[in-house]
C-alpha cells in the first residue's frame, strides 16, 4: 500500500485552480489502483505508458496537473492483447471493464476499476485512502497507420460510419424516442456496415455492441511490418485530432517521477506531448477537466436520486 504525507490530502490552490481534499484522496486512491496495476504489467510483460494528461502531468508537473481528475495510459494493440488474455488475473478487486465483453459498458475507452459501486466499508476506505468513490485507469490503445492515403482515408470513412450507426442508437436511448424514420435511417445504415465490412450483425441482439466491436476490429487491420506510424484512430475520426506519430517514439519507456511513485513514459515523449497539446505544452493553461469533473459528481448524483 502506498504511503502518502497527510499534507498531500489538504486542499490546495495550484496554478489559479482549487484542489479540494476529496480530489487529492481520489488521487491517492487512482495511484493505488495504477501501482497494483504496474506489478501486475511486469509480472505479465505487459508494456503500458502514461498518456494525454498523465504523461503532460509526469513531465511538467511530476504528478497530477492541478485541473486532472484521472489517469490515462496507453498501449501498443499486442500489449492490449496480452492484457485480455490475462484479465481474470487481475490483483485484488481491479477488474478489466471492455465494451466488447460488457453489455452495460457501453463506451470505447477501456478501464481498470477497483470496483462497481461507492463503498464506505473500512477495508476499502483504508486500502484507498479515504476514497469511497469508483476509480481506475483509462486505456487508449495504439493501432498502426497505413503509409497509404489512400488505405488510411477507407479506414477512418468506414469506422465513421460505424460510428455513426452507434450515435443514432446512443441518441434514440437518450432521448427515448424511436421513430419509424429512425429506425429506417440505422436499418440502411447497419445494411451498408455489413455490406462493406462483410460481417452480419444480429438485430435482436446488442446491436450497438456488436457495432463497438466492429469498429475496434477496423482499427487494427494494418500491420506493423507495413507501417511507419502509429495512431489513434478514433481520436481521429471522432474528435478530428491528428494524433499519429512515429512507432519509435513508444518502443522503449523511461521512468518518470509522478507524485510519489514513477511512471513509465515514452522516449520519445516530446513528440507526442507536441502532437496532443501543441509546441507550447511546457506553459500551464487552465482550461479545467476535459469531462465532467469531478469525476465522482456522477456517482454522488446517482446516491442522491435515491434519497
């Protein structure tokens, strides 16, 4: 278990932005889960490294930025391979959260939990740290880039076009509303998936599922022999970030200070930080949390709709 100051659980303002003491034993709590989670990756010789605002956060910062409530890593495919075939031996109560085994997790970043509901009881406030609160690690994996344009252009216009069929059922399950004209538009949609990925997809089954895993399949249909880069291709295609860069820059990891454990980091750490954030990426700038923050709003929210 690791061992913190009990100075690193006060709140505190750091670069203009408030950390609350909840926040900081979140922190404590995710780093406990990432620890666990190291042992386990080289005991099984799986490479992972830190990533978008963990890796920003270990080179400028040495720890959290101020305005983060999470931890990304990231892996190579065959690495992301290697971590399924080993799940079930996961330490403790971590557990591998996949959309493509977990009909009720219905999102493509994959996860390492310790657990799936608030838990106040000693044992588990004790372990991690005053927590009480769900916490993990997100896993993005690294798929290759075709040297053809070509090549790369079908990749993304097809994973688009899954994604696509994905959204109209996201939005149809939000909004509650499945009309005859919906339902006409993904019918066509899942007819053209079929048609140009030559899969068939179930109708009375989990069909956005089925579609989650299609579209992770697409990502990783070139090869390593074939390609010079590696990217992230629903990065991409979703968000329209270009984050590709040379297989180089992730093939050896160095270990970095990040609070009070290290992490593994790229070697070729400059060129990533520039392609997510940017040539500037050294100069702190407080946009706040890339999602809701904080993280464990939601889980507050879902205790409090039932008292």
């Amino acid at each position: 278990m690791l061992k913190f100051d009990e100075k690193f659980f006060e709140g505190e303002t750091i670069d203009g932005f408030y950390i609350e003491p909840m926040m900081k034993k979140a922190w404590a709590a995710q780093l406990e889960v990432l620890a666990q989670f190291t042992e386990f990756c080289k005991e099984k010789g799986i490479h992972y490294f830190a990533d978008f605002g963990t890796l920003l956060g270990a080179v400028r910062h040495k720890g959290f930025i101020p305005w983060d409530d999470d931890i990304d890593i990231s892996m190579l495919r065959e690495d992301y391979e290697k971590l399924k075939r080993y799940k079930n031996e996961l330490p403790g109560d971590l557990e591998f959260l996949s959309v493509k085994e977990e009909t009720e997790c219905l999102n493509l970043v994959e996860r390492i939990i310790n657990g799936r509901s608030i838990n106040y009881t000693d044992e588990y406030l004790n372990k991690y740290h005053g927590c009480p609160f769900v916490v993990g690690l997100d896993i993005e994996v690294y798929d290759f880039m075709s040297e053809n344009a070509e090549e790369d252009e079908m990749q993304r216009n097809l994973i688009d076009i899954v994604l696509s069929a994905e959204k109209l059922i996201e939005n149809n399950s939000k909004t509650g509303v499945d009309t005859e004209d919906k339902e006409i538009d993904l019918s066509m949609l899942i007819d053209q998936i079929e048609d140009l990925c030559q899969v068939k997809i179930d109708r009375k089954g989990n069909v956005l599922q089925q579609l989650y895993i299609i579209s992770d399949e697409l990502c990783k249909i070139f090869k390593d022999e074939e390609c010079r880069n590696v990217q992230q291709v629903y990065q991409r295609v979703v968000n329209t970030y270009d984050i590709f860069f040379d297989k180089n820059a992730v093939k050896e990891l160095v270990w970095m200070p990040f609070e009070n454990i290290e992490v593994p980091v790229p070697v070729g750490y400059d060129e990533i930080l520039k392609c997510e954030y940017g040539e500037d990426y050294m100069t702190p700038i407080n946009k706040g949390a890339d999602h809701e923050y904080p993280f464990y709003q939601r889980q507050l929210n879902a205790i409090n709709k039932y008292n």
